[in-house]
C-alpha cells in the first residue's frame, strides 16, 4: 500500500503526536516566518528608522497574503488528512492534485489584485512620506512570489496530512537557509539596503516551494495527472472548506492591521517596535501557530475512523500542551529581554514594546492557542464557518474597543495590551464551542 494509505494517527499516544507534530511543524513555520525575522534583524543593522516601520508594514500586508495560502492549506490537509484515514490513497492523491492547482490559480489572482492596489493599501495603514514609498518598493518586489509561498505551504500541509512532519519542516528550512546566506550578501555586501531583502525573500520562497513538492513525488505517490472534471469535482468540497477558512485566517491580519493604523499614530519608533514583535511573535511561539496545522490532521484522521474519543482527547491535549510550551517560552523570553531587544538596536518606545512582549503579551498568548485549536477542530469537523465567526469576532468586537481604550491611558503599549486581552474571551468562547461541537458529533457517530 501507498504511504498514502497509512493512518498513523488512530492509535497510539495522542499528547505525543500532538507534540511530534507541533515540534516538528514549529520548526519548519518558525523558517518561514525566520525569513521575515532575518530580514528584520539585518535591516536594523541600518539603524534607520523608516526602513524598519517600512519593514513593519510591509509585514502586516504580506501576513495578509500569506493567510490565503494557510487557508488553502487547511483545506487540502483536511481533505487529504480524511482519504488517509480512510485508508484510500487514491483518493489522497487526487485531493492533493487538485487542491494544489486550485491553490496556485487562486495565489497567482490573489497576488496580482494586491500588487495593483499596493499604494492604496499602505495608505490605509497610516504610512506617510518616505517610509510610504519605501513599503511599496519592497512589496512590489515581494507580492509576485508570494504564490510561491503558498505552493510551500501547500505541499507542506499534504505531506503533514500523511503524518511526514520532518519533511515538511525541512522544505522552510532550506527557504530560511536561503535568505540567511542571501540576506548580508545582498544587503551590505552589495548593498542594496531594502531591495536586498526583498529579493532574498524571494529566492526563500522559490526554494520553500520546490523542497516541499519534491517528496511527495517521492514518497506518497506524487500527483494525479490534472483533468478539468476533477478540478470541477473538487472546486466545491475545497472552497467549502478553504473559503472560511480564508475568511478565518484573514480575520488576524485585518485585525493586526488595524492595530498597526492605531500604533502608527504614536510615531515611526512605536511602529518599529511592533514590527519587531510582529517577527518575534511567530518565531517564538511557533510550536503554537503551528499547533493548528499540526492537530488538524489528528483530528481529522480519528474523524475519518469514527473515533470520537480520541478526538475529543486530542482537544484536551493540545490545550495542556499550549499552556506549558507559553509558560515555558514566556520565562526564556522574560530572561533574555535585553538581549533581544540589544539585538534589534530598540532604544525608548520601540525597547518598551520589546519589554512588553517578552512578559505579560507571550503569557496572554495562551488563550490565542486556545482558538488555533478551536479553530482546527471546526475545519475538520466540517463546520469551519463556527472558526470564522470566531475569529473575526475576536479580531473585531474582541480588539477594537479594548485597544481604543487602553491606548488612550497607556499609548502604543495600551494598544497591544488591548489587543491581548480581548483575546482572553475569545479563546474561552471558542474553547467551549468546539467541545460542544466535539460532543454533538459524538452522540450522531
């Protein structure tokens, strides 16, 4: 039988392939999200001010973007995931053809509406003048391989769906490798200060792509060969999931960005320094943001085998497993505050808003794990449009007023704080709505 056939997930210690996943995935994420981190730390080496807020918006719309290609990746890993559980990895195959071409065509046309309206876009950001231009510049280099990246990502979700965390993990590897070789070559070395980082952000993308599709060829029976009725036949069952899972997605970097217009208010050092927490974030907590895609193929396996048990355990799990990787994350980020915020050259606002993330801000994240998990449970349940309404209420009603207010008394730092704790009710209400969602499914099994 086609590696394709084998569902690993259906027995055995849910808290340990919940922690193989998760590790093995952060890995591989945090090189993705290590590439815009690399950029970041080499840009402050400029030490100018408007380069680095250029960075930080650049950030906010490129998270945009990139939350189109893991919705779409939801979608095929949850398609993939239940073939596999099935035990039909025919039908893995042809889940996995199909949802890649849908994903690419839908990346090229996403793209290309964003590179077009750039400036406009940056404008409703808050950036202004020179930092306005210098945004733009580098995006439009940026934007044109973001599809590429959503191929990468792509990939990766169908080879974790066959539970091959370590070569999914590779493929961001070798894109981070990449932009760290690239990144001084480019930008001092032949100095092209912002372009060179741009254009090493792009050969990472190019390289994420090719490595994640290499083994699926390889090892769990490549692609089907394309034909328009199978596209047809499943445009539907991956926009059902894909487009609230779009919509899920883009809900954090709508909100992100709204909290980026409010920050921009308080200066360019206010915007730096939540840029720097914006590439922090990820990295540090990247066994968390890859928790989502990790437990999704869990869950989607014991769904697929009927074993309602073990998918409500899997949940359990992966909340216990949140709670002690923010704990243990939060005391290292706590100790090492100085360094890191040394190692971005952060002085005055920008320093405080390092400060404020290695503490109270990390410790805060554990309720943002919380909907990740939620949100994974719904899209493989079968209802993800429950995971939408989720997150856009919590990156709307759940940010907005906190952080209008607490940034009246506080300034930028009382946005961020705002920010974090609307996350707190959110990550309750979705916590609870998943298992009783677990358990509705349960009791019709």
């Amino acid at each position: 039988m086609a590696a394709g056939g084998h569902a690993k997930f259906v027995e055995g210690n849910l808290f340990r392939h919940i922690t193989v996943m998760s590790l093995t995935s952060s890995v591989g994420l945090m090189a993705i999200f290590a590439v815009d981190l690399i950029n970041m730390i080499f840009i402050s080496m400029l030490k100018q001010e408007d380069i680095t807020a250029a960075v930080g918006y650049a950030g906010a719309i490129l998270f945009f973007t990139t939350s189109f290609g893991i919705g779409l990746s939801i979608a095929v890993s949850a398609l993939v995931a239940r073939a596999v559980g099935q035990r039909n990895p025919e039908m893995a195959r042809e889940k996995a053809t199909n949802g890649l071409i849908l994903g690419i065509g839908f990346g090229i046309v996403f793209s290309a509406i964003v590179w077009l309206f750039l400036p406009q876009i940056v404008s409703l950001l808050g950036a202004t003048g020179a930092t306005h231009a210098l945004t733009v510049h580098f995006l439009r280099i940026v934007t044109p391989a973001q599809p590429f990246l959503m191929v990468g990502m792509i990939g990766g979700a169908i080879l974790r769906s066959h539970g091959d965390a370590k070569r999914a993990m590779a493929a961001t590897l070798w894109g981070a490798v990449a932009n760290a070789a690239l990144d001084p070559i480019l930008i001092f070395g032949l100095h092209l200060d912002l372009t060179g980082a741009a254009i090493a952000s792009v050969v990472s993308r190019v390289v994420i792509a090719g490595v994640s599709l290499l083994p699926i060829i390889k090892h769990h029976g490549g692609f089907d060969r394309p034909t328009v009725a199978g596209l047809q036949a499943d445009l539907r069952p991956v926009y059902a999931i894909a487009g609230p899972a779009i919509l899920t997605q883009v809900a954090t970097p709508v909100g992100q960005a709204i909290v980026t217009r409010m920050v921009s208010g308080y200066g360019e050092a206010a915007v730096a320094g939540m840029a720097i927490v914006g590439r922090l974030t990820p990295v540090a907590l990247g066994v968390i943001f890859a928790l989502s895609g990790a437990i999704g193929p869990i869950i989607g396996q014991n769904y697929g085998a009927g074993r309602m048990d073990r998918v409500r355990r899997a949940f359990l799990d992966g909340l216990l497993f949140t709670g002690l990787v923010i704990a243990a994350v939060t005391l290292i980020l706590f100790v090492l505050r100085a360094p890191i915020a040394d190692l971005f050259h952060a002085e005055g606002v920008t320093r405080d808003i390092v400060y404020l993330f290695c503490g109270p801000l990390c410790l805060l994240f554990f309720f943002n794990g919380a909907i990740f998990i939620a949100n994974a449970a719904c899209n493989n349940l079968g209802k993800p449009l429950v995971s939408t309404v989720i997150n856009w209420g919590r990156h709307t009603i759940g940010t907005v007023p906190f952080a209008w207010w607490l940034g009246l008394s506080w300034g930028a730092q009382g946005v961020l704080v705002g920010q974090a704790a609307g996350g707190v009710l959110f990550g309750v209400l979705a916590a609870w709505l998943a298992l009783r969602m677990i358990d509705a499914a349960a009791v019709r099994a």
